[in-house]
C-alpha cells in the first residue's frame, strides 16, 4: 500500500458555528507538476461543502460573506525520477495572487514528502476566492498524489 496516495491527517475544524462557512475537499487524483511555474492544486472530492462556497470544478473557494478565514492544505508529492531535487512550496492564492506560503518541502528522488500547513486569519471580502498553489525549484516535475483543503469563517 502506498501511503503517499493517502491523503491527511486532515485538521478537524468542526464544530463550526450555524451559518460560517465549513468546506473540506481532498486530492484523489495524481497531478504532474511542471518545475519553475505556480500551478493550482485540484481538490475535487467534496466530502462537505457548507453554505456551497467550494467549487470542486475549479478548486476554489468564493467568500459569500467578508470576515476572518482559516484555511488548511496538504499536498503528499514525490519526485518523477530518483533524480528529483529541489524544494516545494505549497501556498493560498487570493484573487490570483499568491499571499502566503504555508510550507516548504525538500524533495529528494521519488521519495513521498508531505507539504502542509495552515493560514489562521485571512481577511477575506465577499467574492474573494481563494486556491491552494504549488511552486516547485525542483530540477524535474513532480507528481501531486494526493492531499485535501479546508477553510473555515471563524468571525
């Protein structure tokens, strides 16, 4: 069994109060990464989708309403070949801009990583939408194999 297809630990936002958004999608489909180019990464299984802001089409998340805003991601990646070296940075973009890094993952070979983290208070407007991305320095592309994505309002 290859445990880099597995996505988690995912971070249990619940219980999130009536009425704020809740949404937790993962990854379950491999995803070739070129080096050197910020690509979004495909969440598309929806396992909750509260208030329907997550777009599992686009990987999206689209603000209903302006507030405070935790986001979670995880992407599991390895290298295309034992040559593979370089880093990861797994981010949020907000709009199509890129606002935060939430890690950075050494890569050697086709060695499984996993690159995750949390943004815990992101001020979002109505309409703002939001996407996890990746960015590889790595000398080759990389396989995404698996990893999820949630976000909670919390004020």
């Amino acid at each position: 069994m290859d445990l880099c297809r597995i996505p988690g630990p995912i971070v249990d936002f619940l219980p999130v109060p009536i009425g704020f958004s809740y949404f937790l999608a993962e990854s379950t489909t491999r995803q070739v990464i070129a080096p050197n180019v910020v690509t979004p990464v495909d969440y598309t299984n929806v396992i909750y989708n509260r208030m329907n802001e997550y777009n599992a089409f686009g990987s999206q998340f689209t603000a209903t309403r302006a507030g405070v805003y935790k986001f979670c991601a995880q992407t599991k990646v390895r290298g295309t070949t034992a040559a593979t070296r370089g880093n990861v940075t797994l981010g949020l973009m907000v709009n199509n801009s890129v606002v935060t890094s939430l890690s950075v993952a050494g890569l050697q070979g086709t060695a499984c990583v996993d690159a995750n983290g949390c943004a815990t208070s992101l001020n979002l407007s109505a309409g703002d939408v939001v996407r996890v991305v990746v960015f590889s320095t790595t000398n080759q592309s990389i396989i995404i194999e698996s990893g999820y994505f949630e976000g909670a309002r919390t004020s």
